[in-house]
C-alpha cells in the first residue's frame, strides 16, 4: 500500500476508486503503526478485528458502486457511498459507541460499556468512515495537560518528555502520530485547540448547538462542544459537514442551515482582523509565541487585510469566570456517578452511605474531585449570588462584548496557548499555572462562538506553535476558509 497518511481524505478516496488502495490494506497499516507506537498511551482501546472487519464490507461495496457506475469519471459521492468513505478515524474516550466500552479516562466508568451510539457516531458510521478505536483523555475531559487520567499519562509523539495537552492529548496525538486519518475530541475550555497547538495539527472548536452533543459524556453542558483534529483544513471541512445539524436527541442542538464546507473553502476577499493588546502583551506569554503570531499578523497586513488592536480590558476575568460556572456544572453532572447505577463500586462498603461516599472518594481522582468540589461550594447557600450568579452576568457582558467586535471585524486573531508544549510535571504542583493554560481558549466557549488552531509556526526547537482563529457564531464556513488561506502563508519560523 502505498503512503496515503499525508493525503487528504478526498486523495485517500481518489486512490481507493483507482484501485491503488483498499479500505482493508489502510487499516491494517495503520494497525502496525499503532502497535509500533503503544508507548504514546494514546489509545485505550482499539477496535482491530471490528476494523478490519468493516473495512471489508465497504471494499465490497466500492467494488459493487464502481460495477454499477458507467461513467468511471463520475465524482466520489457520485457513487452512492458515504462522503467519508474509507476515512480512519478515532473518538475520544467520552464520546458512546453502542456496544463498546467508554470511561471518559476515569476509574469509576472502568468497564462500562456505552448502551447507545452518540449522534456523532451515528453519523460517522452512515457516511461509511471506520471508527479505529478510543482515545485516552483527562479524566472527564478536565486537565489541560493528559495528565488526570487513570489510564495514565499520553505522550507528545514529537517530544516523549512533553504533554500533548489536554483534555483531548490521545485524540490529538493519534493524528499527529498518523495513527489515523483524522479523530473527535471534545472542546470545553480549549481541549481541542490546545493539543492541536501543542502537536502541530489543526483542532477545530465549533459553534455551541453546531454539533450535537447527544453522546457526549458531559463536563460542562452549556461549554462542550465535539469537534476534529486533523491535518488539513479540508478534511476538517468535510467532517464538519457530517457531523453538523440539527438532532431531536439535544435540545440544545441549532437547526442553523449546514453549508457545504468543503466546497467553499476558496477565499479572495481582504478582511478586517482585530486583536486584543491585553493578549499580546500577557505576562505570561512565550517570546516566541509572541513573535511567531506578531510575524502572521504582518504578513496579513502586507497581503492587505486590516489588522486593528481592539480594547478588551476583560481578559483577566476569563478564567475565573470559566472555572466558577464550569466546575458549578461539573458538580451537577458528576453527581449521577455514584457508585450504584454503574461503573466502579467500592469493595469497602456494605451501607448506601458509605457506598457513595468510598465508591466517589476511590472512584474519582484528584483533579475531578477539586473540581467538584470547587462547583458545589460556589453553588452553595450563601456563594451562590457572590460567585455563580455574578459569574454568569460576567458571560453575558463578554457575549455581548464579542457580538459587538464582530460587527465590525470579520475575526479575532490571537495566540492558542501563552507556550509550546511542556514538560510533565511542569505545572502540576501549580493549579494556577495550569489553569492559566487556557487563558486564550476559554472565551470562544464562554462566548458559544467557533475557533481553530492552524499550525503555523515553531519555535527555535522545533515545537508547534498554534494561532489561534475565532468567528462569529455559525460562521465555520468563512473560518474554515480563511483558515485554508493562511495554511498556505509562508511565515518565518
């Protein structure tokens, strides 16, 4: 088989109708490359046989569309098979499979095994993609870094001794390593652009109500959102179109019109850009970093597109106000794992008290407990108008403040994270420090508006330096092209 893990999934699909390829001889390489690469911990389980197995029925089925199609130049989905045909991908280890396990990186979901299909899932598997297996994470999705979660640490595929960031590190890494052709991960705070930022791929976060969330096991209801990781800003398009779209099973989910993406990703026109001062001149923000997005910036203004600095004296507050209401969530949906329903249950207990109790203290680990904790004091009589009720007026002011700038620009251009990739153990006796990872992050989900992490630069060692994009709510079309336009700036390292 010849290489097709640089390709996009359209040249993949190319392949495979010339005959160049099969959707059996694509799994099984990249079978060889995972077990060649299970030090990276990036996969908890993968599903080979059941892989394999799919792969098959869909080489049938090329072969049976081909046989029935006399015209040979007729497009792909001209065919009448999926628009993910032959595409191997993985899934975040909180995202339901029917009939497959899920734990969401925690010990107290250890050999539950998911009862229904998630929509995006659903989705996937009705457009002909081969779901390759589940990738570590953060326990319940909340760790920057993929160091929370009970199935251990995953590793940066470029640098062993680096994170890969988190939550989604196993999802990012699958693809950084070409594991796979593309993955989901889900996005809460930053857990999707951030590892892509950290692993040199593109992570794209959706609108809020863009992608349902039906299947998703949830952290922080109002914040999450699933999305990909992948290589190329077409595929991602692509995956976009399939998992988009209106679901009966989340209320929460917009019957906002779903363009094709993929096809409009050509983009001539010059824009109006705005960046924050406040995020530029950070504290904590990396040299480096600074310096590779201030070279995008002037090459964007040199190709003519308006570049404005826009005052946001709000910065300071955005990670406060994510992790009060963030956590007051988590408290709320992590209170159904309790040791009785499903999931772990502590063998040190008899009584229904001491069940919970022992199952939740074993059960959860630190981090989750930290979090959950923090949710149900700022929830509590007497903080709740002090920290929750203040935070959510926080929100409104910085949606409003959002809604305004995009009235006159088109994005909002910034850093993905103040760093490259760091070392294990770098920040974990510093809560505070790893919270501020996500400084750059947490308003395109406090806000509800889509953003992405275009691999654009590295530093002078040679780590991925993300930049981050941000758009208007449902405007993942012009995201997604503009973002296709500066993939291909050449910028300085």
């Amino acid at each position: 088989m010849a290489e097709l893990s640089d390709k996009t999934i359209k040249q993949v699909q190319a392949e495979l109708k010339a005959g160049n390829a099969t959707c059996e001889s694509l799994v099984r390489g990249y079978l060889q490359k995972i077990e060649a690469a299970k030090h990276l911990n990036a996969f908890l389980e993968v599903f080979a046989d059941e892989a394999i197995e799919r792969a098959k029925e869909l080489d049938k089925k090329l072969q049976a569309a081909l046989a029935n199609n006399a015209d040979t130049k007729a497009p792909f989905r001209g065919l009448g098979v999926g628009s993910l045909f032959g595409c191997v991908i993985a899934i975040k280890d909180n995202i339901c499979y029917k009939q497959h396990k899920v734990s969401a990186g925690s010990k107290i979901l250890e050999g539950f095994t998911s009862l229904y299909n998630s929509t995006v899932v659903e989705r996937l598997l009705a457009e002909d993609a081969i779901i390759i297996g589940r990738t570590n994470c953060d326990e319940f999705a909340m760790g920057s870094s993929n160091e929370n979660s009970a199935y251990g640490n995953v590793l940066n595929a470029q640098d062993n001794s680096r994170v890969p960031g988190g939550s989604s590190g196993g999802s990012a890494v699958v693809v950084q390593a070409n594991l796979c052709h593309a993955s989901l991960g889900s996005d809460t705070g930053g857990s999707i652009r951030q590892p892509a930022s950290f692993c040199g791929i593109v992570g794209l976060k959706p609108t809020y109500g863009r992608v349902s969330r039906y299947g998703l096991i949830a952290y922080a209801s109002s914040f999450d959102q699933i999305g990909p990781f992948t290589h190329n800003i077409e595929d991602a398009a692509l995956i976009m179109e399939v998992i988009s779209g209106k679901d009966n099973y989340d209320s929460t989910s917009s019957s906002e019109k779903i363009p094709i993406y993929s096809s409009e990703l050509s983009f001539e026109k010059k824009v109006r850009i705005a960046v924050f001062p406040s995020t530029m001149n950070s504290d904590g923000l990396n040299a480096e970093v600074k310096s590779s997005v201030e070279n995008i910036l002037n090459d964007l203004k040199a190709e003519g597109h308006t570049v404005e600095e826009v005052g946001f004296d709000l910065l300071d507050h955005l990670i406060a106000t994510y992790y009060v209401l963030t956590t007051a969530e988590a408290s709320s949906n992590l209170a159904r794992f309790d040791g009785v329903h499903y999931g772990y249950r502590s063998k040190n207990a008899n009584e229904m008290d001491p069940v919970y109790k022992r199952s939740r203290t074993e059960g959860f680990g630190k981090e989750v407990k930290n979090r959950i904790m923090l949710g149900t004091f700022v929830l509590s009589s007497g903080y709740y108008d002090a920290y929750y009720s203040r935070a959510q007026k926080v929100r409104r002011i910085l949606t409003d403040k959002i809604r305004g700038i995009f009235k006159e620009y088109d994005f909002i251009l910034m850093p993905t994270s103040p760093t490259v990739a760091f070392k294990f153990g770098e920040k974990t006796d510093n809560p505070v420090e790893m919270y501020l990872a996500d400084i750059y992050t947490v308003l395109a989900n406090l806000t509800g508006i889509p953003a992405i992490s275009l691999p654009l630069a590295e530093d002078k060692n040679g780590l991925p330096i993300g930049v981050q994009l941000l758009a208007d709510k449902f405007e993942e079309s012009k995201l997604l092209a503009f973002s296709n336009k500066l993939m291909q700036i050449e910028t300085p390292k």
